[in-house]
C-alpha cells in the first residue's frame, strides 16, 4: 500500500526537524502547503513532483553531509541556549 503525499510529508518533517511552514515556503513557496493538506487539499501531479523532488534533493544532500536538520528561528535559539549550558 502506497503512503499517500501527506503520510510522507510528515515523515519528513520529523526526520529533518523542519517546521511545516518552512518546508511549504522551501517546497513550494507555499507557507500553508503543509496545513492545507492536513485540511482536505488534494495536491496536483506538479504539485507532488516539486514535492517529492524538494525532498529527496534535501535527502541526497544530507547525506552527502551539506545539510543539516533544520529547525526556525527559536528552536535554533533554543538549541544555542542548550550548548551553551552543557559548557
């Protein structure tokens, strides 16, 4: 059974720590992508290719070690605050 676009986009985001606004503006340039489809949309063949496509390109790049997982702007604070504790 085949996991429908929404299914792994939300496997994604939990794998690469990224806020669902973020990856719909990095995806799509579309900050309510994420929320829309959780509300009912049904996306486009075009839209599914940019998707999957964003995806396994932020894949292929961590793994070749140029990204990293990225989260916004206060959990990036809060990790700084985080390290700087543990020193």
């Amino acid at each position: 059974m085949e996991r429908s676009l929404l299914q792994r986009i939300e496997a994604f985001l939990k794998e690469s720590a990224m806020p669902p606004s973020v990856f719909g503006r990095a995806a799509a340039r579309d900050p309510r992508l994420v929320s829309d489809l959780r509300g009912g949309r049904e996306p486009g063949l075009d839209m599914t290719c940019r998707v999957e496509h964003f995806m396994n390109k932020w894949r292929a790049e961590r793994h070749a070690g140029h990204v990293v997982p990225q989260g916004d702007r206060r959990t990036r604070a809060f990790r700084r605050i985080e390290q700087g504790a543990r020193a």
